[in-house]
C-alpha cells in the first residue's frame, strides 16, 4: 500500500513539474487569439494535454513491457532528465505563467478583432503537444510500471489540475523552484531503477537476454 501511494505521489509529481512547456506553447497560442475565445483556448487546451499523455501513457506501458525494451527506454528517460534540467535552468515555469497571465488579461496579447479561429488555435496547441508528449508519457509509464488503473487515475486527476489550475500551478513552479529540482531528483531515480531492471531482470532485462549476465529475479513491474 505504501509502495502504491509513493508511485502514485511520484506520477502527480512528473506530471506536473513536466507541464510548463505545455503552458508555455497553450499561453502564447491563446495571446494570439481574441480576448473573448482565450478562456477557451486555454481550457480545452489544457484537456487535450492531459488526454493525449494518457493515451499515449497506456501505450507506452504496454510497450516497455516487450523484452528489452526497458532498457532504452530508461536511456529516453535520462535524456528526459536533462531537457527538464535545461527547462529550470532556462525558468520556462516562469515563461509559462507570464504567457498564461497574458492570455487572461483582455487588455494584453492581441485585443483586435478575431483574426484566427479556436480551432485553428487548438490545432496548432495539438500538433505542438503531440511532438512534446514523449517527456512526461515516458516518465509516468515508468513509473506507474505496468499499473494501468494507477496510471489513468494518476493523470485523470493531473488534468483536473492542468484544466483548473494551471496559471496557480506555474506561479507555484516558477516561485519555488526547489519543488521542479525535487521532480528532476525523482526522475534520475526512476530512470536509474529502470536502466537497472532494464540490464539485470532475468525475464526483460537485456543483459540476460544477450548471454552478459546470468540476471535476477527483481520482482517488481512487467
């Protein structure tokens, strides 16, 4: 039970210290747009976030469960560790919340006549999202480890989050920076549990699987 309330606490965690280049690119779309349309833009900008990390989640989970895999995935997981630590360093939370400011003050961003629609605008945050997705996917399927029914709930409520909350959410990362270095510390600890199981497990683990090593039995995940 303890062990399934700190990977659920860790998934809420990546999810979110992950969000701020999502902010950032829903914020500045949502400033293009015409005053009366932002909330909107933002809003259902935030839900497509959530909803295509949840199906691409799944797939993911599904897909480090295939032998070998874990392995290179926890390589994708370090990479994603590093591009966060370029985001704290680059303050794109900060970023994030000054464009999600701007996009619900009717007197900043664009305030002339409509010049594009919300659905081009939610396009746009869509296709952008799509391309950023691996990050925060990989890094809470690693975590939730095969747990579907954790993985969903864990993001269901991180949509609430993101949909409701996401300007109080960025404020929070952008004031407190030591909560994103926390997250970042979790998330080398995830890939280097991973990058382990990924070499030593006797039943998915690479070393086996390639004669280097006689493997373990780790007993956790796939």
């Amino acid at each position: 039970m303890m062990d399934q309330a700190l990977d659920f606490g860790q998934i809420i965690v990546a999810d979110l210290i992950l969000s701020g280049d999502n902010a950032l690119i829903i914020g500045m779309a949502a400033a293009g747009l015409s005053p009366e349309l932002r909330k909107k833009a933002i809003f259902y900008g935030m839900v497509i976030a959530a909803l295509l990390r949840i199906i691409f989640a799944v797939v993911a989970t599904k897909l480090l469960a295939i032998p070998g895999i874990l392995f290179f995935g926890s390589l994708l997981l370090f990479w994603v560790c590093f591009r966060l630590y370029q985001e704290i360093r680059q303050e794109v939370d900060l970023h994030a919340e000054e464009a999600l400011a701007a996009a619900g003050d009717p007197d900043q961003g664009y305030t002339g006549q409509p010049r594009r629609t919300l659905f081009s605008a939610l396009v746009s945050i869509t296709i952008a999202d799509v391309s950023m997705s691996l990050d925060n996917v990989l890094a809470v399927a690693a975590i939730a480890d095969g747990d579907t029914q954790m993985l969903v709930f864990g993001l269901g409520l991180a949509i609430v989050l993101m949909a409701f909350a996401a300007t109080m959410i960025m404020h929070l990362l952008g004031r407190y920076p030591w909560i994103s270095w926390l997250g970042l510390i979790i998330l080398v600890y995830v890939a280097s549990d991973m990058m382990f199981r990924g070499f030593f497990d006797i039943s998915y683990g690479i070393g086996p699987m390639l004669g280097l090593v006689e493997g373990m039995e780790l007993g956790k995940g796939h």
